[in-house]
C-alpha cells in the first residue's frame, strides 16, 4: 500500500511518539510499502507556546492538499492533534478520504497543568470531536482503550508499543562517570513528567536526566547535583541507559511510555507510580513485570526495590523481559487496523 502518515512530531524533537512513528515507518518499508511523511520538517513552522522546542506548521492546508492529490494514498494516518493533524482531518473529510488516528498524548492533562483556568472537560470534549470521524482510533494499551470509552470514543483499536533489541541492549563496558548507582530518566523535561518528584528524592548515587524541554533550566539550577545531559540519540543515548542501573519513570500521565522498554532492553530495572503506562506495560499483572519493576505510591520505596532487583537478578532479567516485545508484531497491528471497517467488532 501507499501509507501516508501525517504527524505534527517530529526531528528533531526526541519523544516517545517520534520514535515511535519512526521505527514504524521503517517497518512499514521493510515490508514493502511506500510511505510518505507529513511533517514539520521543511514547512514554514512556529514555536509552540510554553513549549519552543516544539516547532507547528503555519498555514499547511494548500500545501498539503496538493501533497495528498499526488501522493493519492491507499490508507492515511493521522498521528498528532496539532496544526497538521487538524488540516489532514479537514481536507480527508472534506474529499471523503477514509482516515485513522492514533492517541498518543494526554493533551486534556497537559493543557490543563500549563493552563489551569483551561478545564480538562473542555479538552476532552475537543479531542473526541477530533477523533470521532476515523475509521480506528489507535491505542497502546487495553486500560487507555478502556478510558477513552469512558470519554465517549468509538472505533477504538490496539496498537501496542515494542522495542528495537538490537540497537537497544546491555554494553557491559558503558558507564557514567559518577557516583552510582546511577538513576536515570530519559523523556522530555517538562512539568507533566513530575521530573521533579524524581530529583527530589534523598537516594545514594547519582541522578542523571536524558532529554530537553521547557522546565529544563528551573531544574537545573535547583538541583545541580543532577546531571542534566540534554538530548542524545543513537549510540549515545544506548551507552546512557546501559551506563545506569535503575530506570525511573515518575511520570502519571503517560499513555504507554516507550523508554521502559527501551531501559528494559539495555539491561536496567525500573522503578515508577503504580499508574497507566507503567502499570500495563510492567505491572504485577503482566507475566514477568514484578520480576523486572518496583512500582509504589512511595517513588523513593520502588526506586530501592529496584536497584535491589539489579543487584539479585529475579526469575526473568529485564533483557529477556524487552525481548518479548517486537515490533513486527506492532506494526502488523497497525496495518490491520488500517483495514478496519468502523462496523466491524
């Protein structure tokens, strides 16, 4: 098929949804289908308010009607809610071009915690206004799809997350420079990833913190103990997670939260909230989870569990926890869901 997939994140932003995206599209092409990406890349762009990293299109619709006239796509996805996202939905309603979408990000909690006169009501009445006409709405986990049937979304579908093994694994001989054990947290710094409840934890060794965002520099200057080591991809971002012992992920509003498994992979154990995300992909009740994870209401209680599990590996090693996870079998999940008709179960 011809797929075109249309998303408002993207390089060179480093998030779970972009790299998500990314290794999709390259499975999609190794199984032999022509995809075209829709992106911020290349178009006249603006910072996003609060959040200058995060570059949006400016006026894309002419440009991107043309763009989907000669691509003609078979199937067409759209990714993000964003600028993008909202003028793909409008020119596909408008010339009867059947779409999916894909939830990957709590907007209604995000707008809310960095504009609380801003009801997450009124949020949530939006996003469901903007998803209602896909064909399939995309998922990561069977609590999300349960949610958001709560909230009044149809036609949800599974779309779950994995991990690239290869490139993500142990590498005996990376090791931060600093006091251990070593905590890490990789994903963006910003306040609705209660990065804050992580560096604020009295815990021996040393903290380090992978990734850029908006409350970057307040966190910096508050905790200068940490190592703030900005954005790091490919090999750099490998020798980070394998050079640590315990992933903490403090985060309660992630819809799934890719880098667990991408620590998992490299060989550390994790330590989080008992909450979505961690909860369906390393919870008590996912075969293995309790062997790899600590997960508590108290951060600092999980985050020693976990470093005692690195320490006395349990039944299943968190290598062969992630090894479970491919991504062939996520990206033949979305292709299915590409075909989904709307009256189907």
């Amino acid at each position: 098929m011809k797929i075109l997939i249309v998303t408002d994140a993207w390089a060179p932003q480093v998030n779970g949804v972009v790299r998500t995206i990314e290794i999709t599209t390259k499975d999609l092409t190794a199984l032999g289908h022509t995809v075209e990406m829709v992106t911020p890349l290349g178009r006249r762009t603006f910072p996003m308010p609060t959040y200058p990293e995060i570059r949006l299109a400016l006026f894309p619709t002419r440009a991107l009607t043309r763009e989907i006239k000669a691509f003609a796509p078979d199937a067409v996805h759209i990714a993000t809610e964003g600028i993008l996202g909202m003028a793909a939905r409008r020119i596909c309603i408008r010339h009867g071009i059947a779409f999916t979408t894909a939830f990957h990000t709590r907007f209604a909690e995000y707008v809310h915690a960095r504009f609380s006169f801003v009801p997450e009501s009124l949020m949530w009445r939006w996003l469901r206004r903007f998803h209602a006409p896909a064909t399939a709405v995309m998922v990561a986990t069977q609590a999300l799809k349960r949610e958001l049937a709560g909230h009044g979304f149809k036609d949800l579908r599974i779309w779950s997350r994995g991990v690239d093994v290869e490139r993500f694994r142990p590498l005996p001989d990376a090791r931060h420079p600093y006091p251990g054990p070593i905590w890490i947290y990789v994903g963006r710094v910003a306040i609705e990833k209660n990065i804050e409840a992580f560096l604020a934890l009295d815990l021996p060794g040393t903290k380090v913190i992978v990734g850029d965002g908006p409350a970057k520099a307040a966190l910096t200057k508050k905790y200068p103990d940490a190592k703030f080591l900005g954005n790091l991809t490919g090999e750099a971002l490998v020798r980070a997670y394998a050079g640590s012992d315990v992933f903490v992920f403090p985060s309660r509003t992630d819809t799934f939260g890719l880098v667990l498994l991408e620590a998992l992979a490299c060989g550390l154990t994790v330590a989080a909230y008992p909450v979505e995300g961690p909860r369906d992909v390393v919870g008590p009740e996912v075969p293995g989870g309790s062997d790899v994870a600590a997960l508590n209401e108290d951060l600092r209680d999980a985050c020693l569990a976990a470093w005692q599990m690195k320490q006395h590996p349990q039944t299943l090693t968190p290598r062969a926890f992630a090894e479970r996870h491919s991504w062939r079998a996520c990206t033949l999940q979305f292709l299915r869901n590409l075909a989904v008709e709307p009256d189907q179960p």
